[in-house]
C-alpha cells in the first residue's frame, strides 16, 4: 500500500490499538493516535497535515466535531473516516464544511470496526488522484 500518513483520534484505548494495528495489517505505517483533542492537535503541530483522519465527530464535550472543523478548516487533512454511528442530522451539518474546505469524505465505519470495510475505503482514497493538502 502506498505510504499514506493517517490520525487516529480515539479516546478508547482499545480501539485506538485495534485501529492502529489494522491499519498496520495493511501496510500504513505512519500513524498518528491521538486519545484527545490536545494530544490530536499537538501530533498535527510537530509532524504535519495528514491523508486520512479518522474520529468519532460525537465524542462527548464535542472535541471530535472541534478537530474535524479545525482539520477543514487549517486544511490538515485530504480525507475523513467517521467512526460510530453518526446522526443523520449531524451528517448534514458537517457536509457543507467539508465541501466547502474540500475535506473529501470517505465513509462511515461502526464500532467495532470491521478490517474489510477499513480497506476498502483505504483503497477508494488510493484510487483517487490526489489534490496537495492546501491546495
């Protein structure tokens, strides 16, 4: 699989290893995990914009939906995973800042997360031509 540089922001320390060694599995090595907003921001600070991010926007005290806005916004990421089961009326909130900051989306993945799914959207971004991030 072709380097990719990916954040995972999980609270859960569970999920942020099982996460972290799927992707492994797949040949993503450049991992970034972040158990909160601050360490996820701090990560982003010292080693840069990232491919893909993958978070929960529903995280209780609203910091997963705070590092998606602050991923559009500063353009520190191509591509987005939600995790969870994600509202629909929050969906359509978050649609137009992702539009509008070119944030592409590249699907919803449930808890536990399952590898086949995870591939497959990884492999849907690979497939993609690239636009440089800030571009």
């Amino acid at each position: 699989m072709r380097s990719l540089k990916v954040l995972i922001f999980e609270p859960n320390p569970f999920q942020l290893m099982a996460l972290h060694q799927m992707l492994n599995a797949v040949g993503i090595y450049d991992v970034l995990t972040a158990p909160s907003l601050a360490s996820a921001m701090c990560s982003l600070g010292h080693r840069g914009a990232v491919d893909i991010a993958i978070c929960d926007p529903q995280l209780k005290g609203g910091e997963g939906l705070a590092l998606i806005r602050h991923l559009a916004v500063e353009q520190e990421a191509r591509a987005l995973i939600l995790l969870g089961s994600v509202a629909a009326s929050l969906l359509s909130d978050l649609e137009p800042l992702l539009y509008e900051h070119r944030l592409r989306l590249l699907g919803r993945l449930q808890t536990p997360v399952s590898a086949v799914l995870m591939r497959g959207l990884l492999d849907n971004y690979l497939l993609t031509p690239l636009q440089p991030v800030g571009a």
